[in-house]
C-alpha cells in the first residue's frame, strides 16, 4: 500500500514563492513509498480564485505542478468547502493519507482527528505534525 500524501490549494500556491522545493522536501519526510496527489476539488477552487489578477502567476504554476502529480477525482456535492471535503477524504483514507497545508485552520481540524500533517516551517522547509500510517 502507498501512501497518499494529499496537497491543499494553499501549499500549491504557496509552493511558487518557496525558498524549498516540494517534491525533495516531501521526500526527506516521507520516507516509505508514496505518491503525491490533488483532490479534484483543489482544482476546482484554483478555477474559482483565477478570476484574481494577483494570483495569476501562482495559479498558473499550480496548474503546471498539478500535470505532473496524481489527480484524486473527489468532490462530494454535498460538501461545500474545499478544506470540508480535504478533511473528508482524510478521514475516509486515514490508514493511508497525510495532508500537506499551511492552512492554520485545516490544521487544527486534523489534529483534532489525529491525522498527520505537513506545514511550512519557517518559509524554508516543511515539518511533519503527528505520526505517519505505516
């Protein structure tokens, strides 16, 4: 079984002005066999955010990222928030899923469902938070 490490809108767009890089930091961190994805549903907000001039470059770059990762197509209809349905999918694939976001908010809702995260520490890498599933 692989992990999935599942990435939020945020660290997608955050990922443009890093002084990291995303993919070697997620492989300093995860060390067992993995694969990085994208709900479907982050799509769909980067969609909603284009509309903003100042995002433009951001966005655009996040697109690009997410043509080279694994797309999860998961957009409950019922779930109206992207981070609700974020927390949903970990939830459902707890055994096998670790979230990567600098969303404070996200977070704090993991942690409260012991589901491990990673989140920008100090601009210049990322950190885990909680334990990874075997």
């Amino acid at each position: 079984m692989s992990l999935e490490v599942v990435l939020d809108t945020n660290i997608l767009l955050l990922a443009t002005d890093s002084k990291f890089n995303l993919s070697s930091e997620i492989e300093r961190i995860v060390p067992q066999k993995h694969e990085i994805v994208v709900l479907s549903a982050c799509l769909d907000e980067l969609e909603l955010l284009s509309n903003r001039p100042n995002l433009a470059r951001q966005i655009l770059f996040a697109k690009k990222l997410i043509e080279t990762l694994n797309l999860v197509f998961y957009n409950p209809k019922d779930i109206k928030n992207t981070d609700d349905k974020i927390i949903q999918y970990a939830i459902e694939n707890k055994d096998k899923c670790v979230v990567v976001t600098n969303d404070i908010g996200l977070r704090i809702i993991l942690r409260e469902h012991n589901l491990p995260t990673i989140f920008v520490r100090s601009k210049k890498h990322l950190e885990l938070e909680g334990v990874l599933p075997r």
